[in-house]
C-alpha cells in the first residue's frame, strides 16, 4: 500500500519537531475505514485488513513516510504552558489530494514522544471512536474540521480510571499548526524560527496573505467563521485552550465538545471546565482572547513594534464584528431569510431567549421551522404560548418565498451526534459490537436528509439517557 508522500513539515528546522516513529502494538485491528475520505486523498487503501491494521496502527510505516511529532505551547485554561506538543500523537506525513489540497495524516494514540509528559502516549477506544463520529459529523454539516481515516484497536489495555483497550484513530488535517506553535516559538525569542513558520504557514494556508499581518487578518476572518459555524448547530467545543485552535480555521483535538440538546447559552459538557470559561456563549470571546495570543507572538517579528501594537490591537478587536456578520448570516439561513434586514438578529436572538427559558431542543426546533408546518416547533416549548407570540413575528418578517422549506432543510439539521448516542456506541464497542457505530456514522453522513426510517435518531435523549459530562478522556 502506497501513501503519495509529500513531505514539507519535515524540512523545517530540527527544533519544530522531534522524529519520532509510533510505537508498535500487539495486536492492531480496524475498527472502521473511512474510504470516501481516502478517495478524497488519492489514497488506493489494501483491502487487506491486516495491512490496513498494521499502517494505522503504526506498526508499519507507510513507504515515504517521515514519522515526527511536533512541538508546540499554548495557554491552557488561561494558564501559559512553555512547552506542550505531540505527546501521543504522531504525523506520518503529508500527502497531495488530485485536487492540489495538501493533508497532514497523523496517529493519534500512537505511543510515546519526548513531549508525552507524564502521559502514556495511548488513546482508548472511547475517545477515538468519539472524535471519528464528531470530527466527520462535522464534515457532513459543512464545518471546517479535521477527519478521520481509520481507528483501530491496539489488542493493548491502557490504564485510565480502569483497565480500558487501546485505539488509534488516523487523524488528516489541513495542517496541525496551532496558535500554540506560534506562541512557542515567540516565547523563546526564537525570531528565526517564528519567522520561518510564519513564512510556511502563509504558503501553505494563506498564499495570498501579506506577512504577518496579512497571516492573523486571514486567521481572524477564518476562525470567525467557524466559530459562528459552531454556533450555528449547537457545538461547544469544550477545550478551546490556544493549543487546540488552528492556523487553517479547522475544527481540532476533540476531547469533551459535545452538541447541545435543549438550548441554553451558558451549556458546558466538559468536566473539565469547572468555571464554565468554554460555555456555548463564550465561544467568540474565548476565540478573541486565543486570537490575541497569536497577534502577541506575531508582534516579536514586526519591525515597528509600537505601529504594529496599534493596528494588530484594532484587528483582534475587530473580531467580534466579523463574528456578528457571519453569525447573523447563518442565523438569518436558519430562519430562512432570503433578504438582510437590520432587526434580524433580534428577531433570532428572540427565539433564542425563549428556547432556552423552555428548554425547546436546538436542533428540533429549528428542524421544525424548517418543515411544511413550521407551528408545531410549539410543541417543544414547556409553555407553547411563548413559541406562539415569536412565531407571529416571524411569520410577518418571512419573505415570500417558495423554496423557502428545502433552503431551510438544507441550513437545518435533522440529524446530529447526540451525546446519548456516541455513549451508546461506544458502550456497544466495548462489547466488540460496531454495528451502532457504522448505523450512526452512516446517519450522520447525511445530515440534512430526512431519512424517516432512522428517526428514533433525531430524538433527545430521555431523562436516564441524558449525558452530564464528557470527559477529556484522554
Ligand atoms: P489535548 O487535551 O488533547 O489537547 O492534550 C493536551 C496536551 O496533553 C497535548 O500536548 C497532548 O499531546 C498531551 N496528552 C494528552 N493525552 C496524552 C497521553 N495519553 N499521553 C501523552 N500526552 C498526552
Ligand atoms: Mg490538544
């Protein structure tokens, strides 16, 4: 089995990484293979399960390969860790999809590096499993993300708060470059090394951008975007640390993010996160105060420091309003407004307010209103009267148009990973059952169809399904 390598990363200077191969495992065996994603790639995948288990789980590096783990920093929880980086995962390399889109392939799970720190460099099933289904649900509903290739299991136990099987999942990127791997290199006054990455960052991600100025406007016009994406179905990420954002405005490093069911603004999962810092709500703050990290590490490379303070403290502060634009933008699609008008987002930001005063199901109510019969998103509502005062509002802003239901179908979806729903497959894997992961793969694949028979899946869950927490699971 051939990977197209192309290896760029790996020509950087020696100090942006340590090569590192993955440790090898006693007895790797696929989980799941994600071959849409590899013709995505170019890549002719083995129909061989033994071959296929040994290149994802690491055992045999993949001819061209030029396996390393990368260093980086980042603030976590607000808190400045020096020096983070790969500590379980590792890029294989990068390969050159037909179209000319270059992706990074990584094993994440795959053993230990010199940045492992006190961890075991492992992953286990349930966090894999996990971000596959996240990760290409995302995909599947048109948010910039990061996919999965391939998970498999080790045929290893690790040790976490018991004894639990190990997995790697095969993670491709747009890239892994992190604020955190800028802010590493500025931290140690490292200019050339700043220098360099900023140069290769441009031309891998943003060849049109001019310097580093040119680099965080694309950053910040990227990362409002997703951010508003995110919003837009209900996604907290839950670990928003200046580590986990990307360069490329992907979608990264899913530990306990989680769709929300009922509405709430200030909803957290993670189990983690004590003071609710990465609360739905706060997501574009968090994004703003990550997005200054960055303009801080840019600034030890500009020539005129107290110029560029000026004009990269107006960018960052400019973030919320490109924010605003693209929220109130995929806001206005959810209600099916063909036309911009000024009181838009108040008319959104109402219906907000009441969902989450009656706890109406995100993603059900706005499935609803997208339907023939729009008034019977009421019945979500504990007190449908409050539903009905808005609804009269709506129906008097709608523009008359006829396909207004299939656009709103197609903004809307119907199908989400419920958190009752990944807890399920994976308590199915556990068993060595795969089949509720491929039925609920399969569904999320298409987001936005109706797919009447699988309907039990749009459910929320019920009071004894309802997940409190997700864990880093790490
Ligand atoms: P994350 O929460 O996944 O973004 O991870 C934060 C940091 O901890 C990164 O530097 C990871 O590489 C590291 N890390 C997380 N889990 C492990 C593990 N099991 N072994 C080694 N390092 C880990
Ligand atoms: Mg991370």
């Amino acid at each position: 089995m051939q990977f197209p390598f192309d290896n760029t990363y790996a020509q950087l200077p020696d100090r942006f990484f340590t090569r590192q191969m993955p440790e090898p495992v006693s007895a790797p065996s696929v989980l799941a293979v994600n071959r849409d994603l590899a013709d995505r790639l170019g890549l002719s995948l083995s129909d061989d399960p033994a071959t296929l288990a040994a290149i994802f789980a690491g055992n045999t590096a993949p001819d061209g390969a030029a396996p390393l783990a990368q260093v980086y920093a980042g603030h976590q929880f607000g808190g400045w860790s020096p020096q983070l980086g790969d500590g379980r995962a590792i890029l294989l390399g990068e390969v050159v999809a037909p179209d000319g889109a270059r992706f990074d392939i990584q094993l994440k799970g795959a053993g230990r590096t010199p940045y492992s720190r006190m961890g075991d460099g492992r992953a286990w099933l349930g966090p894999v499993l996990r971000e596959y289904i996240m990760s290409e649900a995302m995909h599947a509903l048109g948010i910039p993300t990061t996919r999965a290739l391939a998970a498999v299991a080790t045929g290893d136990t690790i040790l976490r708060e018991t004894r639990v099987p190990g997995a790697i999942v095969t993670r491709v990127a747009a890239s892994h470059i992190r604020v955190g791997t800028f802010q590493y290199f500025a931290a140690r006054r490292d200019l050339e090394g700043l220098e360099a990455l900023t140069q290769y960052t441009i031309s891998r991600h943003y060849p049109d951008a001019q310097g580093p100025e040119g680099l965080l406007d694309a950053v910040i016009g990227a990362q409002a975007s997703l951010i508003a994406k995110w919003m837009g179905v209900g996604f907290i990420h839950g670990v928003m640390n200046t580590d986990n954002m990307t360069i490329s405005g992907e979608t990264i490093d899913y530990g306990p993010c989680a769709f929300m069911d009922a509405f709430h603004p200030e909803t957290v999962y993670s189990s983690i996160d004590q003071y609710g810092r990465y609360a739905y709500t706060n997501q574009p703050q968090i994004a703003v105060w990550n997005i200054a990290q960055l303009a801080t590490a840019l600034l030890a490379i500009m020539p005129d420091r107290d110029a560029a303070i000026e004009r990269f403290s107006e960018m960052v502060n400019g973030f919320s309003d490109r924010f605003d634009a693209a929220w109130h933008d995929i806001l206005r699609g959810k209600l099916g407004l063909t036309s911009a008008r000024e009181d838009d987002a108040q008319l959104a930001f109402a219906l907000l307010d009441a969902m989450a005063r009656n706890q109406a199901d995100f993603t059900l109510t706005f499935r609803a209103l997208s339907g023939a019969s729009p008034e019977t998103a009421r019945e979500l509502f504990v007190d449908p009267t409050e539903f009905d005062a808005w609804f009269a509002t709506y129906q008097a802003r709608l523009d008359d148009a006829p396909d207004r239901v299939a656009r709103m179908q197609a903004n809307n979806p119907a199908y989400i990973p419920r958190n009752h729903r990944v807890e399920e497959v994976i308590q199915a894997a556990l068993t060595g059952d795969m089949g509720p992961f491929h039925t609920l793969n399969t569904i999320l694949a298409a987001p936005f169809d109706d797919q009447p028979e699988q309907a039990a899946y749009q459910a929320p869950p019920d009071a004894s399904e309802v997940v409190q927490a997700t864990f880093c699971g790490t």
